[in-house]
C-alpha cells in the first residue's frame, strides 16, 4: 500500500501539469484582454494614448511574452507558492482566496452535511422497504425538489421569507452582519447561521435526489446478496445485519462519489452567491473570469486541480479501509 500511494504522489505532478496547461491555454483563447479592459476602465483619451496604455499594461504584466514563457513563469513561481497580484486590483492573490475561501468552506460544509445526513437514511429506507407507498412518495417529492431551479427558489425564499411584504425573518444580503464583529462568539457564529439559512435551503434541496437515489441503488444491490441472506439465517439482528455488513459493503460506490467533494467544497455556488451577495468562491471566479484576471483564475484552477487529484487518492485509500479485501499491491 506504502509503494502503491508513493507512485500516486508521483503521478500527480505530470497531472497537474497537464492540467494546468490545458487551463491556462483555454484561458487565454477565450475572448476579452485584460491589457484592453484595464485600458477602458480608465479616463476616456485618444485612440493613441490608449493603444500606449495598452502596450504598456501587456508590458507591465507579461503579456507581450510568448504563451509558453508565460505558462513557464507562472509555474516557477508556483513552487514558491507565490500566485502574483490580482490584474483587476492588484491585491495578492492569496489573500483575496484566503478572503473568500472560510465563507465558501462554511457554506459548503453545512450543505454536503445536511445532505448526506438526510438523502443517506432516505436512500437505505427505501432500498428496505422498495415499492412500499411511502419509498413512492419519497422518490415523488425528492424528484419534484431536484426539478426546481435554484435561482427561482431564491427568488421564492427572499420574496415569502425575507422581502416583509409575507415575512421578514431572514436577511438576503451578505454573509455577516455589519458590526457583527462587536458580539461575543455565540453571537457571530448565531448571525452567520442566520444569514446562510436561505442560501443553504437553495443548496441542499437539489442533491437530496441524487444521493438518496444512488443510496438506494447501492443498498439494493448488497441486500440480495447471499452473505445477507446468511447472516439473517443465522438469526442476527436486523439492525445489525444492515448496519454492519450491508451499510458498510454499499458505501464504496458511495465512497467514489464523496471523491468530488473536496474540491466542490472550494468551487462555491456562483448562482446562490450572487443572488444572496455572498462574497466566497464561486462569486470570486465568476468575477476573475469576467474581469479576465488570469493569476486569480489559475490560482483557483491550480488549487481545485490540486483537492481533485487528492480527493481521488484519499478515496483509494478508504476503499482499503472500508474492504479489507480490497488491496492495490500485486499478490
């Protein structure tokens, strides 16, 4: 196991390289110059000055050089763990993702918790008790939710719950109150909860379907086994029966899906957070790709390479763990 995880660590870096690359290259292929953006947020002047600007600005950030020396300096200063300045505000880096990075985790957290905490159970009660008229009714209502749209479920949450012409008990803007910073922890950490309430509701209500459904297939496929149908011969509890060797043999399809987590966990929610103002992640690349502020973009892209590779590798290893039977060495 030891040699297995050693040659993944190895094989991750000529992927991230290739990922990297692909991304960097996409990037600049897509339409809009940062240099020529930069040059029209400024003061309005003549076409020759504003040419000058914009030779100067591609000058000033790099961008006369050839796309492979860039691609090469970007990656030299990556292994310092140095991502530059923004070219939107000229801030690093670093700090506008260390910025936006606690609220989107906070938010993402809560989410995938609520989520598997929920469509979990949802999924193993339907799988023993299949066809019943209550798994019909909750395979109907979780497959009505996941039709929703996300935008005009916010929509429907701030007019009735936040807007005061119903209700007014939720704020729609922002991730924390101004002047939050004055009360004691219990107190922020009560205004942050009440401020992430409708954003959370719109983010969990859609992966209740899927998760719950994939339970369910999963769980189905072990119950009909014969080692199940063994235990319960030998007179085992039921609850024990499924929780330990029916649960625990259906979580490895489950544990591939929870491979996309890490790195969903960084991504953020670009329609929620624009709809509710929250300033995370997803708000973050949304704006880096409009403002064509490439060092944010491939810092974010670099970092989500990075999680992804990781999720995949964590993944194997819980696979052994779960499955003693599972090994990866060579017999």
């Amino acid at each position: 196991m030891t040699l297995y995880i050693f040659k993944r660590f190895l094989f991750i870096i000529p992927t991230f390289i290739g990922i990297t690359l692909i991304t960097f290259f996409i990037m600049h292929l897509a339409p809009g110059d940062p240099a020529i953006l930069k040059a029209k947020s400024g003061e309005s002047v003549s076409a020759e000055t504003s040419l000058s600007i914009v030779q100067e600005t591609r000058k000033i950030y790099g961008l006369d050089k050839p796309l492979h020396v860039q691609y090469g300096s970007w990656l030299k200063r990556l292994v310092t763990f140095d991502f530059g300045e923004s070219f939107k505000d000229h801030r690093p880096v670093l700090k506008k993702i260390g910025e936006t990075l606690p609220i989107t985790l906070t938010l993402n957290i809560l989410t995938i918790i609520i989520i598997y905490l929920i469509s979990v159970p949802l999924g193993i009660f339907s799988a023993l008790n299949p066809k019943s008229l209550l798994d019909k009714f909750i395979t109907l209502l979780i497959f009505i939710l996941y039709s929703l749209p996300s935008f005009w479920v916010a929509s429907i949450l701030i007019v009735i719950f936040a807007c005061g012409d119903y209700l007014n008990w939720f704020p729609i803007i922002g991730f924390i109150s101004d002047g939050a910073e004055k009360l004691s922890l219990f107190g922020r950490v009560g205004n942050v909860a009440w401020h992430l309430v409708l954003p959370v509701i719109c983010l969990t209500y859609g992966g209740f379907a899927f998760i719950s459904r994939f339970s369910r297939a999963s769980m189905l496929d072990v119950i009909r086994q014969d080692y199940i149908r063994t235990a319960r011969a030998k007179g085992l509890p039921e609850w024990k029966v499924i929780g330990k060797h029916a649960l625990r043999n259906a979580m490895i399809p489950l544990l591939t899906l929870m491979g996309t987590l890490l790195p969903a966990l960084l991504g953020g929610s670009v329609i929620i957070e624009q709809i509710f103002s929250i300033p995370g992640m997803g708000r973050l690349s949304f704006e880096s790709v409009l403002a064509r502020d490439y060092p944010v973009i491939m810092a974010i892209a670099a970092i989500d390479a990075i999680l992804t590779l990781i999720s995949i590798l964590l993944v194997d290893i819980m696979y052994v763990i779960v499955d003693p039977r599972i090994s990866f060495e060579k017999r």
